[in-house]
C-alpha cells in the first residue's frame, strides 16, 4: 500500500488529504497528479503572464517592461503614496500609469474630469471598479441599480433641509448614548461609527431603523466583512475564488445581514403601504420610485444594505480625522465652537442656511481631508470602449482610471506651502472670493467626493454630520 500525503502550499490552502493506493495503481495515480498540476501550471502561467495594455507615450512608474512593472506592482503595497507623488511630478499633473496589484490604475488630469464624469456607464463605469475592488461577485459589494443615484438626485437634495432636524436630534440622542458620562478613554474611529450608523439609519427609514440595534450592527459589519473577505480571497487565483469563497467566514456571514436588512425594512414596508404613511427618509422615496422589480421589498432592502456601506465607515472617518487633528490644534476648538454657536436657533438646532454660514468649520473639514485624504486614489472607473480626450488622447479599452488626489493635495502651485497644516485656508480662500458665499462647492484641485450621476450618497451626510462641536444642553461639549 502506499500513503500520499498532499499539501497545496503553493496556494496557501490549508488542505491535508491522506490516499491509500495499491501500487499496481500507481502508474495511473501519478499520472493523474501530472496532470492535475500541469493543469495548475497553466492557470497559474495564464493568470500571472498577461501582458498589461498600456497606451504608447505615457510615464510609467517604475519603468515600463514587463519586469519593472512587476516589481511596481509589489512596491505599491508599501509605497503607494510615493509612486503616486512621483508620476504626478515627473508628468506635471499629465498622464500616468501606476502599477499596482490589482493592474496599471492610468492616473489623469483634472482638466478631464468634467467630461469624463458624464460619459455613459457602459463606457465609463464606477461600478465595475468598485466591484474589482471588493470582489462583488463573492462580496456581493456593487450595485448596478440607479434607484438610489435617482433617489438621491431627486428627493434627498431637494429635502435635505426638512431631513437635517431628525438627523440633528439623532446626532445628540446617539452621542449622549454612546459616550460615557465622566471623562475616559474612548475608541474615536468605533465610537463614531457607532454615531454614523444610526444617523445614516435615521435618514434610511427614521426611528424604526436607527433605534434598531440589530440592522444598525449588521450595516456596520457588511462592510468589514465584504472588506475582510475580499482581501482574504484576493490572495487566490481566480479560477480557485469560487471555491475559496465558500469557505471564508466573512462571505458567509455576509448572507447574515441581508437577513438583518429584510428583517428590518420589509415589515416597515409593509406597514407603510397599509397605513399610506408618508415620511422623509430614504427608504420611503425609494418604495415610492422603484419600477417593476426595484419594486420587490427584499430589492430594497438590499439596496438599504448596500447604501450603508457607502454612507457609514466613510462618513465616520472625516470626522475621526477632524477630531484627530483637533486634538493636534487645540487652540482652533474656542473660534470653531464659537462660529456654531453663533449659527444656531433657540432650540440649539441649525437649518440648512446654518451650516452653509459655518465658514471656519468647513474650511477645517477640507483642510482636514486636503492633509489626509480618505483614500490616496479617487475617481476611479474602468474604460470599457476606447475614449478619445478633449486633449485628442485616447484611452484604451480595459483601463482603469483614477485621480491621484494624494499628490494633488499637495501641490505647491494649488495650495501655498501644502505640507503646513493651515485650518482656516479655505476660508482665507472665500473671503477672497465672496461669490462662492452660500455655495457648496468642491474646490478646483481638491476632488473630494465622487462626481457625476453615480456620486456617493456619503457625500451629502457626512458634509453636515461633523458640524456639532457643542453638547446638548447648550454648553462646551466635553468631546473636543
């Protein structure tokens, strides 16, 4: 009898398998394991061996043959913001590739974005990164829907004023619940994602959601699962993610939370559709402008679900940064607070007229994420058609574009001396420029949210959500 012992180290699968055989087979035992790992071989040689499509001319980091981009690719794991700097500063702001694992991410200037952000998503697409990104046929993280971009579009901006008074009474309920009442080491990032959660659920279904404490953990969790289970499967070639997702306990425990999410929307739905109540949050404008399937409540409730995780861990962490950076540069807590103190009514709340006048807080908020931006990257899309520039460049088929907004941030001829830390720039900026008063506006070389028809509906919440460095009793907060 003979004893094979396999191990499959070359794909990190933890699989010992014990076969007994009798050694007149053995002949076609070991060619069955020939070809079992030429076959491997040759998945393997295919998945690794593609030879990137790069557009003629334009700056590689790193060096553009095959060689140096490997190495690229693997450098970029640690110096990512490096690479980054360093084609935005050889090219002047132009054309550049920048390798990375997951290919070459075709960095392009801000003159471009305008006619880019409006190009149709079967050319142009959003969705198609963000699924590459958190491996959404596994994650299930991406939504090709257009309900809540229309929803969004439609009715949230056209109602945020009538939404903010709920979201401001949330905002205090969840601080004075979730802060402990003596002064102590708090968690900030946990903390405020707890706080983020429930005020995004305030504006998704009202009380019913926020004060739900099961939907609210299952919508913070879906992103750390989607995001733990796509990092964990990524180290696997892709003819083996199938299996592999089927065995991460992050992915199974993603199927949890849609459970979470229908346990929660559906009999709020139904309960709406029987009463004929009518109510200013997200979930009620969606039921009211779903078409055919988007009508079925287990879609909407998986849009709520996907919804969360676009609007909470973002949404959490500017004001985590704010705090970090308050916390740096104590001495702009007293003019900060007595600028919201200034803009609020009687009963201590603000209308949307409020914090547009909060010209100090929204100066620190930019600066804050101008010197630590969220994500090194932004804007990103994958160009499924060639698509020709306003510049007469065209960008090939298959290429995955993006903003090195990391670099962008600090550039000298856009930001005066961008490596000091200056909160009240921006301010500077608009007492220079009284026409931009009263306007939101993303400022020329600072992309800070998504543009275009599919922008993150993060970019609306978390823009008044920070904006409260008082308590509810009217006094100094002890938070800041």
């Amino acid at each position: 009898m003979l004893t094979i012992i396999l191990r499959s180290s070359s794909v990190h699968l933890p699989v010992f398998r014990t076969f007994q055989y009798d050694k007149s087979n053995i002949t076609t035992i070991t060619t069955l394991l020939a070809g079992i790992a030429g076959l491997i071989l040759v998945a393997l040689s295919f998945s690794s061996s593609r030879a990137p499509k790069l557009a003629p001319g334009v700056y590689v980091v790193g060096g553009d043959d095959e060689k140096s981009i490997r190495v690229s690719r693997e450098r970029f794991r640690q110096n990512a913001k490096e690479m980054l700097a360093e084609g935005y500063e050889k090219t002047g702001g132009g054309l550049s590739y920048i390798p990375s694992p997951l290919g070459e991410r075709l960095m392009i200037p801000l003159k471009h974005l305008d006619e880019l952000k409006t190009a149709p998503i079967d050319h142009v697409d959003f969705v198609a990164t963000f699924i590459e990104m958190f491996e959404g046929k596994y994650t299930t993280m991406g939504s090709r829907s257009t309900l809540h971009p229309r929803v969004v579009k439609a009715q949230l901006n056209h109602h945020l004023g009538d939404v903010m008074p709920a979201v401001q009474e949330e905002i205090i309920d969840a601080f004075r619940d979730t802060f402990p009442s003596y002064w102590t080491p708090v968690p900030v990032v946990h903390t405020l994602t707890q706080i983020v959660a429930r005020v995004s659920s305030r504006m998704f279904g009202g009380t019913a959601l926020s004060h739900n404490d099961e939907w609210v953990q299952s919508s913070i969790k879906f992103a750390i699962d989607g995001f733990i289970g796509a990092q964990t499967i990524k180290k696997y070639p892709e003819y083996l993610k199938p299996l592999v997702a089927r065995f991460v306990p992050e992915i199974r425990n993603i199927a949890n939370h849609y459970a979470a999410a229908e346990a929660a929307a559906i009999p709020l739905l139904e309960a709406r559709r029987r009463t004929g109540e009518r109510e200013m949050d997200l979930l009620y404008w969606m039921a009211e402008q779903a078409k055919d399937e988007e009508c079925d409540p287990k879609f909407l409730a998986s849009i709520l679900l996907k919804i969360s995780f676009a609007a909470i861990h973002t949404s959490a962490a500017a004001p985590a940064q704010l705090i970090y950076d308050l916390c740096e540069h104590p001495e702009f807590i007293d003019p900060l607070r007595q600028e919201a103190e200034s803009v609020v009514n009687a009963d201590g709340l603000m209308d949307k007229l409020s914090f547009l006048r909060m010209f100090k807080m929204d100066s620190f908020m930019k600066e804050s994420q101008r010197f630590n931006p969220l994500l090194l990257i932004t804007f990103e899309r994958v160009v499924h058609k060639p698509w020709t520039l306003s510049s007469g460049f065209t960008i090939p088929a298959g290429t995955t574009i993006g903003v090195p907004t990391q670099a962008i941030t600090m550039d000298p001829k856009l930001y005066p001396n961008p490596e000091v830390f200056d909160p009240f720039r921006f301010s500077k900026l608009r007492e220079e420029h009284r026409e931009l008063d009263g306007r939101a506006h993303t400022t020329c070389g600072f992309p800070r949210a998504r543009r275009g028809p599919r922008a993150c509906v993060s970019r609306l919440s978390p823009y008044h959500t920070p904006r409260r460095p008082w308590n509810s009793e009217g006094g100094r907060s002890r938070h800041f």
